[in-house]
C-alpha cells in the first residue's frame, strides 16, 4: 500500500570461470518509488542506487537490497542493470526487472438530508462511508462545513467541533459491509431562507 516499504533483492551469480572484480551494479527506482535504504553501502542520487567497484566470486552469489517507499497507487517497475568489470561474453542476463503493483483503496462518501424545510425546523444529514477496496482504508478522516443559517445541535457519533467544520475520526474502514454511518442535527435559524447546502 502507499507508504508502505517495498524491498527490492537483487542477486548477482557469477558462473565463471573468473572472479569478476570492479564490477558495478545499478538499481533504478521508478517514477512514485521514494528510495529509504540499501544494503552494502549503496550510493543513492537522483532514484538509482549504485555499488561500485564489486567483486563478484565464482559459483558465491551476492545479495544486494534496496527499500523504498510508493507515494502514490499503481504499478511500478524496478530496474536493475550489472555493468561487469571484466569481459562476459553473455550480455543477455546484464539487466532485470521486477514490477510491484501497489493497491489502493476505493472511498466513497454519500450524504443525504431533507429536500425541504421551514425556518425553525431541525434537520439531520445523514453521511455514509464505504469502501469499495481492494485494501482497508487506514487514518480516514470526515470533514463538515455547516453552512450559514443554521445551528449546530448534535452528532452522531460526536465529531469534533471547530467553529462551523466538524471532524470524525474514524480510523480503518473495512472493505465491504454497509459502510460506516454518521449524522449531523442542526437548527435552521429563524431567519434563513433559499437553499441551504451542507
């Protein structure tokens, strides 16, 4: 999910029949990828992590990682490029890639009220929070604006109140299900007339 760390592992074989010294291997991280860390002392500029100068044993694999962090939804693809120190006459296995989907997820927010109303009366809106997935949604906030011509009474449950805005926490929404549901109950103000909008 967004903000979440994603680590990338890359492996470098060397099948022989020469230890490969002063070999460099390139990591390049894609457009919404933020780069956290990398192993072995990486050298991280402008989204490519490079190790410079390695020694690649025969038949010794080495690991090198590089975690970062999606900014934004959608799939990325991670590349990955060994530029060798000594000859290899196959070029074909000098560059990978791995792509990693990141998953979002899908809120929506419904709000109803009364078509009508008198000067005096006292109305509630009526919110609905659903999400539509395909991950739980985490840190949700809800956000009111009461409009002018109308008093503040309750709601359900209690928001918090700064001046006319309210604020719901309401943490994790699951996926599915009828949603989470929340109400506001005003006061129309004697003297308010036209539309009203929430």
């Amino acid at each position: 999910q967004v903000g979440q760390p994603v680590t990338y592992t890359l492996t470098v074989t060397n099948s022989g029949p020469n230890q490969a010294g002063g070999t460099t291997l390139l990591d390049s991280l894609p457009s919404g990828m933020t780069y956290v860390s990398s192993s072995d002392n990486g050298v991280h500029v402008n989204g490519v992590v490079a190790w410079n100068g390695q020694t690649i044993p025969v038949g010794a694999p080495r690991e090198f990682t590089v975690t970062a962090v999606a900014t934004e939804i959608g799939t990325f693809t991670d590349v990955a490029t060994l530029i060798p120190g000594v000859p290899d006459p196959d070029s074909n296995d000098l560059r990978d890639t791995a792509s990693t989907t990141i998953a979002g997820t899908d809120l929506s927010i419904q709000k109803t009220g009364p078509a009508s109303a008198t000067a005096g009366d006292r109305i509630t809106f009526s919110l609905t929070v659903r999400n539509f997935g395909p991950n739980p949604a985490t840190n949700v906030m809800v956000y009111d604006t009461l409009p002018p011509g109308v008093t503040y009474v309750e709601s359900n449950p209690p928001a918090s109140r700064e001046g006319r805005v309210l604020t719901w926490s309401l943490g994790v929404v699951p996926v599915g299900g009828s949603g989470r549901s929340l109400s506001v109950t005003v006061d129309i103000g004697a003297g308010t007339s036209g539309a009203i909008e929430n």
